[in-house]
C-alpha cells in the first residue's frame, strides 16, 4: 500500500482529557493544601499557590467547555480540520498533523494549519470505534521522500582522459 486510506474522526469532549486534568488538578490542590497546613501562619507563598491553583481549575474548565470540537479528516494527501460551532461556516483548514501523545486507544496530536493557527485536539477509539484502526495508520503514514536518505553525499563522475 503506497498511501493510507482516506479516514475521518470527529473531535468532541474527551472524558479520557477530562479525567487527566480532574485528578492533576486534585493533585496540585492536595499538594497545596498541605503546603497550607505547614506553612508559617505569615507565609503569603502558600496563599499564592492556592490562586494559582483556582486559577488553573478555572482556566482547565473554560478550556474544557470551549475546547475544539469537528472533524479531523485525512484525504489520503493532506489533512483538513473543519471547525464545529460557531466557526463551523468556515472552510476547512488544510495542514499538517503531529502526534504528541500516543496512548493507543486515545492520541492527543497537534493540527499546524498552513495559515499558522494551531489545534491541540483530542482523538479517542470511542469517538469512532469503527474506523480507529484505518484513523491511526493515517496518522502515523509518512509518505515516502523522493530522494533516498544516504549517509554520503553522491560521488561525482570521473571524466575520461
């Protein structure tokens, strides 16, 4: 097979995103209030990491609530994300696609549009199950380059005397 097959996946809330940052969150809060705790009554450092720490649950639920949402689509040549929602009415962005994290049911990856905006987007098998396998050969094809890799540069021809 010389290219991967053209596949679909769409992109919506993802539990697996929302759990992780849930139980890190928990993590730094539980951190923090120990630090609470032991802390001298007059350190104000302890009460800045409690900010920051509200700060980051409010920042991780705005995310999460507006985080993207569409369709990311592999043609067999190129990849396209078609935004859901407001921005739905737009076309679809044409760009290249990175894998971040690869955890074999779920794969967080990074959309670059050739205009420069970036998508961190997360894929999960549940979304769909049916097309996870053909969705991750997709996204880890790369297509052959056109010159061979080679460890020396090409010799040039000796001219005849």
């Amino acid at each position: 097979m010389n290219n991967a097959p053209s596949v679909a996946c769409p992109v919506v809330r993802s539990r697996f995103q929302a759990a992780a940052l849930v139980l890190t969150w928990l993590a730094g809060a539980f951190t923090t209030a120990g630090w609470l705790l032991l802390a001298p009554p007059d350190d104000v450092r302890p009460m800045l990491a409690v900010t920051a720490v509200l700060v980051a649950g409010l920042m991780a639920t705005i995310d999460g609530i507006r985080g993207a949402r569409g369709t990311l689509r592999w043609s067999g040549a190129q990849w396209f994300w078609q935004a859901q929602g407001a921005c739905a009415k737009a076309p679809a962005l044409v760009g290249t696609l990175g894998t971040v994290h690869d955890l074999q049911r779920h794969l967080l990856v990074q959309f670059r549009a050739e205009s420069g905006a970036q998508e961190w987007l997360w894929c999960s098998r549940t979304n769909s199950p049916e097309n996870w396998l053909a969705w991750r050969r997709a996204v880890f094809f790369r297509a052959p380059s056109d010159a061979p890799a080679s460890a020396h540069p090409p010799v040039e021809p000796v001219a005849a005397s």
